[in-house]
C-alpha cells in the first residue's frame, strides 16, 4: 500500500477472469452430460472418472454467478 501511494497511486481496479467459469446454461448443460455419463458408466474407470469431472465441475459451480453478473 505504501508503496502505490509513494508513486501517486490512488485507485486499482481487480479484474477477475476464469476459463472454467461457465454461464448457468453452460454448467447446467455439462452436469446432464455428466451426470448421463455416470449414470451409462459399464466400469469401475468410467463411474471413478465422471464421479471426478462432476466433482471438479462443482468446484466451479460458485463462478457461474459472476459470469452472469459480469458478461
């Protein structure tokens, strides 16, 4: 802080950015493939590696307000 001060600074701005963040259609859409995915999944691998995609989709589930707010 006192080193933006020191060179005049008096205001910043914070861009916020994410190439995971989805609009509501968007995340909506990818978790019914997903969850369709669980649901068809014939083995162990396939039920593991859509239990992961939804979990990490989830993650970013609090993005999709922002990118609504912000486009």
């Amino acid at each position: 802080m006192y080193r933006l001060k020191a060179h005049g600074v008096k205001s910043t701005i914070l861009f916020f950015g994410s190439a995971r963040a989805k609009s509501k259609a968007q995340f909506d859409s990818r978790l019914e493939e997903l969850m369709l995915a669980l649901g068809e999944a014939v083995t162990e691998k396939e039920r593991e590696d859509a239990e992961a995609a939804i979990a990490v989709l989830r993650k970013t589930e609090w993005l999709v307000e922002y990118f609504d707010k912000v486009r």
